[in-house]
C-alpha cells in the first residue's frame, strides 16, 4: 500500500528561504514529508531538471466583478480561475464591491456564490465606498468574523474614492478590528483637473489617460495616504505601485518605522507609455490606472524590489476585451467622468474601461524578467509571488510554502523552457494580452492545488467549484506598532468611527 498520495522526486525544492535538491511527498492534501528515500506514493512525479516550487498566490485580482448597474465583467471565476492555475498561481484575492449609497449587502450579494465556482483557493478584499455608521458598526465586523480580513478603498474613480475624512473612519474601524488597509492612490481632483484640460483642448487618445495622470498625482496620494495611516497607527498596503519616486516615498516611511508595505504588477516591468501610442486604437489595451510610465521606470522599480520596498509581485488582473469592452464607454463600473466619443467612434481616453488581463502570465513573465535575467535569485522569486503574500493576508503557514502540514500547492517548473505568449493558447476569457509574442524563458508545466494534480503539461483537469474560500483569522503581521502622535491615541479613545 503507497505511503502517500503523491510523491515528486529528485526535483530542486525552492522556499523563501533556500533551494536544495529533495523528494516532496504529499498526502491528503497536504504536504507530509520533504527529504530522501521517502516512501512510495500512489503517484511518482520525476523532477529531474525542474523546480519545485510553492504555488503562486495573486492578491490582487478583479475577477466577475458586478457593477453598480448590474452588469458582471466578462472574465468569470472560472475562467479566471482556469487562467491562474494555467500560470502556476493556486490562490488568489479578489473584489467584493460596495457602491455609494448601498450597504454591503446590497452590493452584489450573489457575489460570493458567484466564487465558489472557483477552480483555485480564493479570498476576498471587501471595497469600501461608503462607510455608514451602520457600515462602520455592523457590516465590517460581521466581516471580519467570517475571514474577510483586508478592506480595500480608492483615492481616485468618482463612483468610488473616499474623502479623506471617510478614510480616517475606514482606517480606525480596521485598527479596531485588526484588518489590513489597502489601497489604490492617486489623487482625484488633480486628475479631473488635468482630464478637463486635455479633453477641452481636444487632445483624446489612449496615451493621454496618462498625461492625466502622471506620476505626480499617485506620489501625492500614497503620501497622504501613508500620512492618515500613521496617525491612526493603522498597517496599510500600497496596491500597483508604478514608479520609482512612488516606491520611494514608501521606502522613506518604512524608514521611520511606519508598517506600510508596497506592490506593484508585472506590467509596469515590462510596458510603457509608449504602449499607449499603438495606433488603430490598439493602445487602449494597455489603459491601466495607475498608468504605464516612462520605459526607464521599470529600472527603478527593480530597485525597489532588490531593496524591499516593493515586496509583492501581483497581476492586477482586470480584463476587458479589446473587440467590445474596450470599445464601449459604459463597459467600465469605474467612471472615468462623463463619456466623449471621438470622430471614429471610439471612446475618448476618459471612458476606456482600465485595466489589462494579467493573472496568467504573471509567474512566466516575471520569472523570465527576473531570475533568466539574473535580476533575483529563486527565493527572492517565490518571496515576490506566494510567500510574502501569505504572510501579508493572514495565510501564512498554510499557503506559499513548502513545509510538512501546509496545503500542498506546489508547481513543477520547468526553468529552461522558451515559449511564446499568444492569446490563442491562453484560458482567460479575455480577446488579448499585453505580452502577445513574449518569448518567455521559463514556464509551468504542472500545478498541484491542495494535493490534487490540476494542470499537467498545459491542460486544465480541475472541475468548476473544487477551488475553496480561505477565511483568514487574525494574524501578528498587521498589528500596530503603538506609537500615535504626541501620545494621544485617537482610536483608542473611541473615536473616529462615525
């Protein structure tokens, strides 16, 4: 009778920490033994020439999102799931909506059945657009108790950022709570204010969403952004970070000893904002927020990545189909102000739905960037795309590693293998992707999610509605450092809430 389930072998073992060539057995699902001469298993996996490697965890996705009007995006749990298992990535977080004027019940409430058609492990960051008191109170307590433990809210977007005195209140009711805050900066006024200019003096494609929006706009958000939560004495995550003068005004806060820590996605290493002057409208594709900068960017952001200002690598997975979305003013739930056509009937840069899809190729993409180039070594690879994630959200432990009694989500890696990245060949319900005729150096070419084999050589085996929901208790990473301005401990006290 087989000692485990599974058994790979001869394969080198790389952690966060550490790469050594060792046997990983498996058994129920979790991992039960790494070392030499291990038992029988009822499968024996050969790992001669290949990685193995912790599977990949993508905190940042928009996957089925409903709007306020109803409409659900095109990229569906399965689909999207599909695609992250595709790519090496076992576990992701995605987007509960709350929109302006609804309690979170009321905001796509079929959305987490909607989930549980997942093919891989999920969780959830709730979007907070309107902290009521009865929000504030009721909501994100029950919240909290049922695992959803990181509130996410926007700087920017009409129908969805907070003012500055909603988001003392979300962060005051996070630091009572134990949640993390996350966060997308950059500032609205200053973007409408550019917007109005541009679009007055008649200047409409797809590379001025980015003359809107320079780098300017995010530093001054993230800096006030980091301000507000160092008063409230609230642990906070810089969602995309874009450029270098961003990933600096992080690194000088992390100086001071502020718990703020920083993302960015695969894009903004691999594009610019020449990406955006495509012609035939073909730039739109490549409309994100923030935007795309300047190619020598990319540079600096590695910097930070070597330095640790930027820890997490994520997709910011959110697609809209060039053919139809793109094309469409009102496809996006996040406004962009009042819809303009252009002479050929395409949106102005104002009303492209943003976002790019990305969730799939982000482990090939970034392995190819990052370790075939010798930018990083291995561990620092897995820190950037499971590891450092696991411990971000409350899943340390049980994702993004490999050690007896966490979930076994490995990926078999093969670190030699060229492909190119062609969208015909892809699982995302998307018509596109950024990185069409990429030829990446290295790729997966099996993924295991929680002992059972659901990728294999690029085809799919996992069923709709295997994936499960990670509630996530509370967890030592974000708590605050309890050091308030002049001493005087706000929150504490009881106030801020409403």
């Amino acid at each position: 009778m087989p000692d485990y389930d599974i058994v790979i072998r001869g394969g080198r073992i790389v952690t966060a920490a550490e790469v050594f060539t060792a046997d990983l057995a498996i058994r129920g699902g979790t991992i039960a033994a790494i070392g030499h001469d291990l038992g029988k298993g009822r499968e024996e996996i050969d790992a001669t020439g290949r990685l193995v490697l912790p599977g990949g965890i993508d905190p940042h996705c928009h996957i089925e999102e409903v709007g306020a009007d109803g409409s659900v995006q095109e990229e569906s749990f399965v689909s999207g799931s599909r695609a992250a298992l595709a790519g090496g990535t076992t576990s992701f977080i995605c987007f509960k909506p709350q929109w302006r004027g609804q309690t979170l019940a009321q905001s796509a409430p079929d959305y987490e059945t909607r989930a549980a058609r997942s093919l891989a492990d999920y969780s959830f960051h709730q979007i907070i657009t309107d902290p009521t008191p009865e929000v504030l109170a009721t909501e994100i307590p029950a919240l909290a108790a049922r695992g959803i433990r990181s509130l996410k809210v926007f700087l920017t977007y009409d129908p969805l950022r907070l003012t500055d005195g909603d988001f003392l209140k979300v962060l005051a009711s996070a630091r009572r709570l134990g949640l993390l805050v996350t966060v997308h900066c950059e500032n609205f006024d200053a973007i409408a204010w550019q917007q109005e200019a541009l679009l007055a003096a008649g200047l409409t494609d797809p590379v001025h969403h980015a003359w809107a929006r320079p780098p300017v706009v995010e530093r001054e958000a993230t800096l006030r952004a980091m301000a507000l939560a160092e008063l409230v004495d609230q642990p906070l995550q810089i969602f995309h970070v874009s450029c270098g003068e961003v990933a600096e005004e992080i690194a000088r806060a992390k100086a001071r000893g502020q718990k703020v820590w920083a993302e960015t996605c695969t894009h903004y290493l691999t594009h610019g904002v020449d990406d955006l002057e495509r012609p035939d409208f073909e730039g739109a594709k490549f409309v994100c927020s923030p935007a795309l900068r300047d190619r020598s960017e990319a540079a600096r952001l590695w910097e930070a990545i070597r330095a640790g200002t930027i820890d997490i690598i994520s997709s910011d997975h959110c697609g809209f189909s060039f053919a139809t979305a793109k094309k469409d003013p009102g496809a996006s739930s996040y406004g962009q102000g009042a819809a303009m056509l252009r002479p050929d009937g395409t949106p102005a840069f104002n009303a492209i739905p943003n976002g790019a899809p990305g969730i799939e190729n982000r482990l090939t993409v970034l392995f190819s960037e990052g370790v075939s180039t010798g930018r990083i070594d291995l561990p620092t690879f897995v820190r950037l795309t499971s590891a450092n994630a696991a411990e971000r959200y409350g899943l340390g432990g049980r994702k993004g590693t490999l050690m007896p009694g966490a979930d076994a989500d490995v990926v078999l890696w093969d670190p030699e293998l060229e492909r190119t990245i062609t969208v015909g060949e892809m699982q995302h319900a998307i018509d596109y992707t950024p990185w069409e005729g990429y030829r990446a150096r290295g790729w997966p070419v099996m993924t295991i999610r929680r002992g059972e084999i659901v990728m294999r050589d690029g085809v799919l085996l996992a069923q709709p509605g295997s994936g499960r929901f990670l509630a996530r208790g509370p967890y030592a990473a974000i708590a605050p450092r309890g050091v308030v301005p002049n001493g005087f401990d706000t929150v504490g006290r009881g106030s801020g809430q409403t």
